[in-house]
C-alpha cells in the first residue's frame, strides 16, 4: 500500500513536508466524504486514491456511499442532466424519492464527524435531516452555470444550507450563492494501478489478452457511455479522419452504478457503429481494469475527449500525465488543463472538422506529439497531482477547525 514518502521524486519536497505538518496538526480531526458511487466516474476514482492517503498522514478519513434505489439513480442522473443544462422536468414522485432516500440515508450514516464534504447532488439533501450539523462543504464536480430552472429552484435551498461550496474552475463560480466558494482542482494519483508505469511486456500482455490489434495508430476515448461525453459525435469525426488516414477508434467505457443511462448508450452506440466494429476500425473495450485503460491511454497516439460538457474530465489529466496527446473539446474544466498548441489541442463545441484536423496533425507529426506529451506531462505534475489536491484539502481543513 503506498505512503506519502513514495511521492519523493514525483512531487516535491516541500509539497510533502508541508502536508506532513499539517496531517500531525490535526491528528485526531475526524473526516467523511460522502458521494453516490464507489466505482466508476472522476469521483470514485479520486476518493479511492484520497481517502487512504489522507488516513497515512493521519486525518481519520472515513468515505460513505449514498444507499439508493434504481429509480433515485435515475432521479438524480436527471438532476446531473438539468443542472448541466438539459431541458427536463420533475414531478412531485421525483423530488420526493429524492428526498426520502436522502433522509433514510442520514438517519443510519451517523456524519458526525468534525468535518463533512458530499460530493455532487445526489446526496447534496443529507444536510437537510442531520440535526446539529457541523458547517459541511459541499464538492461540486459538475458545471452548473447554465442549470435548468426547476432543478436549480429544488437544489439552491440545500446548497444554502452549506457553509461552502467548492468548484473545479474559476467560471463555476455563482455570484449568486451567498456561501463561500473555493476552488480545488481534481487530481490522478501517478502511483495508481491506472497511472503508475508499465514496462512494454505488461502492456504487450493487455494487448493480447484483450485482442486489441495494433497494425494501426489508436485514437482513444475513455468514458463512461454518457450523452454529455458525446461518443456518437466522436464517430462522425473519426469518418472524417479516416479519410485521411488509417487509423483505429477505441471507445474504453465502464458503467457507474449511479448512472443509468450507461446501458441505454452503450447499446444505441453498438447499433450506430455496426459496420465499424464487424471491420474492426472501432472497437468497444471494458476498461474495468485500471491497468488496462493506463496501457491504452499509453499506447495510443491520440487521445480524444469528445465532451460537449465536462465537470473537470480526469481522464484527460490521465492521458496527459502519459505523455499521450490530447484534443478535446474547449468545454468546462478541459480548458484548465490543457493550453491549446502546448500541452494537446482545444477544438470549439461545435467544430468537428477541426477536432478531425487535429488528430490528423497528430497522427502525421510524431515529433510534434511527443514534444507537446513532455509539456503535459509536467503541468499535470504542477497542478494536478494527489499530492497537491490533499495539501488543499488539509489546508480547508485547518481553516475549518478554527471556524468551529
Ligand atoms: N474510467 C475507467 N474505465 C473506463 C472509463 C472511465 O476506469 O472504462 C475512469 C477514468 O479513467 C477516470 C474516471 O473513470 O478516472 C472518469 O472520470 P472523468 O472525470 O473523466 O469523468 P466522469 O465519469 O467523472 O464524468
């Protein structure tokens, strides 16, 4: 199991030794995170690098899971989708379920710990049926900027219940909210099975394990099966750039159990790029074993993220740590992580024949790639290290001790 003292090296001395100092300052503060999943999405994969290294530098660290039903996941997977912008609407039967799953939950969680964050809406209501609650902080990792009306009128009353919110990005921001708003970047821990090192005979086992061919370049997608990550769009821009040359498209997908829709996309999907996958241009690949989507994010020489919304989208911090060149979408948090023509290409919303060109340029241009992978690489070490993201968790954490 891996300590702090392992991130010698990757991070800096001073980095480590300041979160030393802070861990031994609040030895005997007690933490919860509470989310909606413990397997699949940036969430899971971030509490499950954070929680066991925030408990080696000594802050008691305990991580719940929402208990829900199939029907709350597809309330609140509805709520993901209005509060990022999706035109839909609720009934009462809805926003009771909501409510009651919330309530049962708080009544057997026991969140009296010194200090609560719960992560995105799901389980944003628990604060409402805890009686004499601590100030918690609410972790928002999705963009609500442009929210649908109802769901925003149902959920601002229990943000405001919050003593702050904290976003991914400068523009996720509300004015509007009068709580206090920090940022605190996401992170990929670079010791974990999806991001450590592997030696090219372990990638050449996953290879052939999987019977993934490899005669030609791989542009490769790693996501959920999502409408927001837009894998039906990816496909019209791979036609584009196999037009141009030769290439192979890999949609690396799991399902989370908080959403639903996973299986509904994942089959229309299947139906939609039928000849593709009969002629092995696109292959479909589980990417349950973490070290498996670490050997693709390595071996192809694109990554994409075709996302018409993303909260932060950790799988491009992923793929950037590789070296791996990134385009992707000018949308939510990619912009934080990728500075256009440096560390990967940005491509506007709507504008599938520059995405197409950029992979292009990409698959033509070796040097050009592995100079712009170098650059990833260490800005992903500057900001979005485990490390740095549990010096900002500590330091929250200090500040709240002393507001209680
Ligand atoms: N992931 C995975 N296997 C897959 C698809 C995704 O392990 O087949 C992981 C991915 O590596 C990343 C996380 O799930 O760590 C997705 O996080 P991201 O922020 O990109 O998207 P989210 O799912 O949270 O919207």
């Amino acid at each position: 199991m891996k300590r702090l003292d392992d991130y010698r090296g990757i991070e800096t001395d001073a980095v480590l030794d300041d979160i030393c100092q802070k861990g031994k300052r609040l030895s005997g503060t007690s933490v919860v995170h509470v989310n909606a999943t413990a397997v699949g999405g940036g969430v899971a994969e971030i509490l499950d690098n954070l929680v066991l290294l925030s408990n080696d530098v000594g802050v008691r660290t305990d991580w719940r899971v929402i208990h829900g039903t199939p029907f709350y996941f597809e309330v609140t997977k509805k709520f993901h989708n209005a509060l990022q912008g999706q035109d839909v609407s609720f009934d009462e039967r809805e926003l009771d379920l909501y409510k009651r799953i919330n309530e049962k939950f708080a009544r057997f969680a026991f969140l009296d710990h010194d200090i609560v964050i719960v992560h995105d809406p799901q389980p944003l209501a628990l604060v409402d049926y805890v009686p004499n609650s601590r100030p918690w902080t609410w972790r928002c990792h999705i963009d609500i900027t442009k929210p649908n009306k109802q769901a925003w009128e149902f959920i601002e009353p229990y943000i405001l219940q919050y003593k702050r919110m904290i976003v991914s990005a400068d523009g996720y921001k509300r004015p509007d909210l009068d709580i206090e708003q920090r940022i605190v970047y996401p992170s990929i821990d670079p010791l974990a099975p999806k991001n450590r090192d592997l030696s090219e005979e372990t990638m050449d086992g996953y290879f052939k394990g999987e019977g993934i061919p490899v005669d030609k370049p791989l542009i490769t997608q790693v996501s959920r099966f999502d409408p927001w990550k837009n894998p039906e769009g990816l496909l019209n821009v791979f036609q584009k750039v196999k037009k141009e040359m030769d290439c192979r498209l890999v949609f690396v997908y799991n399902m989370a159990s908080d959403d639903p829709e996973g299986v509904r996309v994942y089959n229309h999907m299947r139906k939609l790029a039928k000849p593709y996958l009969e002629s092995q241009d696109v292959l479909f690949v589980r990417g349950d074993d973490p070290a498996l989507v670490n050997a693709l994010q390595r071996r192809s020489t694109v990554v994409v993220q075709n996302s018409t919304r993303e909260g932060f989208g950790l799988v491009v911090t992923e793929a950037l740590w590789k070296e791996t060149p990134v385009v992707a979408r000018k949308v939510g948090g990619i912009p934080e992580q990728i500075e256009d023509g440096v560390t990967g290409f940005l491509v506007e919303r709507d504008d599938d024949d520059g995405f197409a060109e950029k992979i292009v340029e990409l698959l033509r241009d070796g040097d050009m790639a592995a100079e712009m992978g170098r650059q990833a690489r260490e800005s992903v070490r500057r900001k979005f290290l485990i490390t740095r993201h549990l010096l900002d968790y500590l330091n929250l954490f200090e500040n709240v001790v002393v507001d209680k």
